[in-house]
C-alpha cells in the first residue's frame, strides 16, 4: 500500500498524529521530570517516565484535536443534508 492511501484512513492518521505529537514532547517531558524528581533518581528512571508522560499527553492532545475535527466535520455534514432537505422541499 501506497503511504498516501494509507494516511486517507482515518484511524492510521490518528496513530500518526499521535507519534508525532509524541516525539515532540518527548524531550519537554524528560527535562520537567528532571526537575520535579530528586537527585537519587537514577537517569534511566527519569527517561522512562519522560516517554510514557510524554505518551500519556500527547494521547490527551491528540484525542482532543480529533474530538474538536470530529464535530466540526459533522456540523458541515449536517448544514450540507439540511440544505439538500430544503433544495427537495421546493
């Protein structure tokens, strides 16, 4: 499969975006944790948990961007039946 016809599917776009958004906060999420965590915190410790708070928020971003997608996508398709009601109406 092409990668174009893959990222149509709206579910691989979902998994895509939320890599991304992932790697983008990886390196923020490792250096908060270095700052909220004590000394005796070996680096190992403070990576992992960088990655999976990184994780976690971007699982939270992403999910909100496509909620936000979702329903404005959904307002257009219910303004488009509404005028094709009308347009059958007369």
């Amino acid at each position: 499969m092409k990668l174009t016809s893959l990222l149509k599917n709206k579910d691989v776009l979902g998994w895509v975006i939320w890599a991304l958004v992932t790697l983008l906060l990886v390196g923020p999420s490792i250096y908060f944790i270095y700052l909220i965590t004590y000394d005796t915190a070996t680096t190992l410790v403070r990576i992992v948990a960088g990655i999976f708070s990184a994780a976690i928020l971007s699982g939270f971003l992403t999910w909100f961007g496509n909620e936000i997608w979702f329903r404005l996508m959904k307002k257009k398709y219910e303004a488009r039946r509404k005028k094709a009601r009308k347009a059958r109406k007369k």
